[in-house]
C-alpha cells in the first residue's frame, strides 16, 4: 500500500496487524495476521451447529447471477421462507448498494434463483391482495432477468 493513501483497505490493515506490530513481528509475520481477521462478506454468527446455521449453503464457485431486490420484498420472502434454510441463506447474502439507495443486491446461482422464483410463483397463485400480487409479480419478473442474466445498469 502506497503511503498517503488512506483507504479503507489500508486503514484496516492497520487496525488488524496493530497487535503484531506492537510485538515486534517482522513485514511478512504482518501479512498473516491481516489474513487471519480479514472480515467475512456477510458475518453471521453465534448460529454454528443449530438449525439456524447457514454455513452450508455458503455461495459456490459457480456461475453468479446478481439479483436486485428492495427491502420490502425481502421482508416478504424471509416470513415466507422460515422453514426453508437454502433459500434464507440467499436472502441473508443481500447487500446495499451505495449508488442506489434502498436497493438490494444478492449474488446467487441460477439453480438458487430458480428455487426462489418457484416460491414466488407459488405465492402469486395463492395471493388475493392486489398489492401483494404486485409485489410478487415485480420480484418473478426480475428474479426472470436475473435468471437469463441481464442486469440493469446502476
């Protein structure tokens, strides 16, 4: 890292080997106490082996689609999706986006977006509410795009 460069990779890598520094460690010591307390993407814990632990359903190396949602329709899909740990673990992947306030993005593999839009067509057939049917049927016309692979430009 250049010196006068203060960005937040840097100022975290200052933070996380601080301890090894103050012990004397060497440049390449300091290296591996960064890698150690490098922060996950999405920090969830205190769930490890109970029912709720979603580690297993932890994003592959597959092919990634990206999918954008807003809260409303998350709250949605987490109440519909209690009992079905898969697709809750794609809906806690979920991150903001800074350029587009109030949106949601989550990285997701096809086969997951499939899952996720049979549910919502699911709960489009058996919704009365004409909100709720809107809401259901924005999402299943966006997870379709997510799906093919097209991407709106934020």
């Amino acid at each position: 890292m250049s010196r006068g460069h203060d960005s937040a990779l840097s100022r975290w890598y200052t933070a996380a080997t601080a301890p090894a520094q103050q012990l004397g460690a060497a440049p390449h010591e300091l290296a591996g106490a960064a890698r150690l307390r490098w922060p996950r993407r999405s920090p969830i814990t205190g769930f490890e082996g109970t029912e709720h632990d979603l580690s297993s359903h932890e994003l592959r190396k597959q092919e990634v689609r990206v999918w954008g949602l807003d809260d409303e329709s998350r709250g949605l899909l987490r109440a519909e999706t209690t009992h079905m740990p898969a697709l809750r673990a794609v809906l806690a992947r979920a991150r903001q986006v800074d350029s587009a306030p109030g949106l949601l993005l989550v990285d997701a593999t096809v086969e997951e977006l499939d899952e996720m839009y049979t549910l919502v067509d699911h709960l489009l057939d058996a919704t009365r509410s004409r909100r709720r049917r809107e809401l259901l049927g924005g999402l299943r016309a966006d997870l379709c795009m997510a799906m093919d692979g097209f991407q709106a430009a934020l």
